[in-house]
C-alpha cells in the first residue's frame, strides 16, 4: 500500500488524501494517520498506523471505512486503541492488535464529525467529538452512547480539542469565528470568545499554560488568547498565505508552536521572539491537513497532505544542538 522515500522520512499512501496525523503518546516512531479518498469529497476512508525504523517508514496495519476519515486520537489507556471521526458523522474504534475492526461505532452527529479528542488529565477516559452539525458531543468509550451533547456554536465545529491541564474542560474552534471553552460538568458554554473575523479552522491548548490557547483561521492568522483577559489576542503570526487548518503547541517548549496551511507548508514560531517566524517547510505539493509534535523524540515532527504523503522529521529549528564533551 505504501513506499519508504524521502531519505525514509516520507510514506506514500496511494488514492488517500490526508486529513490528520498522531504520534503515538506509547510508542515512539508510531504515527496514526487518517485520510479520505477524493479529498474527502466522495469514497472511502482508512485509518493508516505507521511506524518509522532504520529502514524508514514502514506501514504496518490499516483499516478501511465506508466514508472518508477526518481526524483520529490515541487512547489514554490502551496503547493499540485508536478513534476516528468520519463524513458520516460516526466514530469509529479501532484496535490495531486486531486484524479487523472496528471494535465499536458511534453514529449520533447528523453531519460531518470533523474533529476527536481523547482527554489527556488523569482520572477520566473521555472523549470529545467535533460536528458540521454545529454540535460537540462527549463520550465515555464504555459506553455506547454520548453522554452529552454540547450545543452553542452558530457554524461547523471543526476542532474540538481537550485542556491538558483543567479535567473535563474541552476547546472547540468554529465556521461561526467564534473560540468557545467548555466544562462538561455545566449545561452551556463558559466562555465565547469571537478570536477571528473568518472561520476558525483549528485550536490547540499551551502544555505549559492552562489559560493560553492558539487559533487557527482562514484569514491566514494564528492569534493567542489568554483565558483572563479576552479583549485582545496576546499574540498575532502572521506569514501563511492561504487558511491554516491546524495548529499545535510544542510539548517541549512553553512558546513554540507548529502550523499547517492549505498554502503547502508548515511553519514552526516562538511567539516570544520579536521575530517569530522560525522556519517555513515546504515539502508538500497539496493542502497541507494534518500535523502533530512528538512527546518521546525531541523536535520530531509528523505531518500529512492531500498529496497523498506522510512526513516524518526533524525541522532545524527544533534540532537539539549536540553537546561538548566536558574534559575531566
């Protein structure tokens, strides 16, 4: 299905358009990656498990699904464990010990489930799933139903994403230029805030910051907020020049962060430096969907577009500088 290129840094999954890609929080090297075929427009989907090794990037299970896969999360808890979000408005739960699957399916949004997320605070195992029917919904994957649906949002929800700090508190970005923050314990919203004057396509928390979030937005702009004080962004990147469909914080360093744009490439900033803009990578030839840091390897990065390539990589601005030996 797949060919090792790209001085093995490259995967490419022939007919499948990326939308999302995850580091494993267990095995370092493994990558999930969820795609579409046809752009996600038409056909099916498949839930690609990677892995990168001395030879290169080898695939090592997939699955098909009857619509095109949209975003995918690792488990907390169980390291096989994966689950996907689809155009038909289901979840899917895979187990990638298994040859077949998947294990269980959650059909409740009426629409396109954009974004899913699996809760990283300790003491709870749930999950949170984004819509086009303008709906979030929380689930417990014991359970095989929602246990809550969060209704609020005025455009497609397009990325619904947990704190890792505060338990139970979950972001969601929106078609409606809207940043909403949520608590599951409490009915309705707890926060609006209108972050863009365009649609809102990504967010992401601070791991550093349990009041600083990232958007993401077509109007080409990443914007901080600081949950204190909402008035103004803390912090505005500008340099992509078409919509940034996603956006993560480093799990390293406190003020940097990656972006991904339908303009091909992928950028890393430190928000911190009078300059940003640390480096642009341009690899790919199409919308550039999916991106993720990883939390075992120092400045590695995973990234997949609709040019039908995964990426494994280090960027030079996140390569670690190799130490002197001290003379003793």
């Amino acid at each position: 299905m797949g060919t090792a290129g790209g001085g093995g840094g490259a995967l490419r999954l022939p007919g499948l358009h990326g939308y999302a890609a995850e580091f494993s929080p267990y095995w370092p090297g493994r990558v999930a990656c969820a795609a579409a075929q046809y752009y996600g427009i038409a056909g099916c989907g498949t839930l690609a498990v990677l892995e990168q090794n001395e030879a290169g990037i080898v695939l090592l299970r997939s699955f098909d699904w009857n619509d095109g896969l949209f975003d995918v999360t690792w488990s907390e808890n169980n390291e096989h464990v994966l689950i996907t979000s689809s155009g038909d408005g289901s979840l899917q739960i895979w187990d990638t010990a298994k040859t077949k699957g998947p294990l269980q399916v959650y059909k409740e949004h009426t629409q396109e489930a954009y974004s899913v997320d699996w809760s990283q605070t300790r003491g709870e195992q749930l999950v949170v799933s984004g819509s086009w029917d303008q709906t979030a919904k929380l689930w417990d994957p014991a359970v095989g139903k929602s246990l809550c649906t969060f209704k609020g949002h005025e455009g497609v929800i397009y990325s619904t994403i947990w704190s890792p700090h505060i338990p139970g508190c979950f972001a969601s970005a929106s078609g409606d230029q809207t940043l909403r923050v949520w608590d599951v314990k409490a009915p309705g919203v707890k926060l609006v805030i209108p972050a863009h004057q365009a649609e809102i396509l990504s967010c992401d928390w601070c791991k550093y910051d349990e009041n600083l979030l990232v958007t993401g937005a077509v109007d080409c702009s990443l914007k901080g907020w600081d949950l204190r004080n909402i008035r103004q962004p803390v912090f505005i990147l500008l340099g992509h020049t078409y919509a940034i469909r996603r956006v993560k914080f480093s799990p390293f360093h406190a003020t940097l962060l990656a972006s991904c744009s339908y303009d091909f490439t992928v950028r890393f900033w430190d928000f911190s430096k009078p300059n940003p803009l640390l480096e642009t990578v341009e690899h790919h030839t199409e919308f550039t969907c999916g991106l993720d840091l990883s939390l075992h390897n120092h400045g590695q990065v995973v990234d997949c577009a609709w040019d039908e390539l995964v990426k494994i990589y280090t960027p030079s601005c996140l390569a670690v500088p190799v130490r002197e030996k001290v003379k003793i």
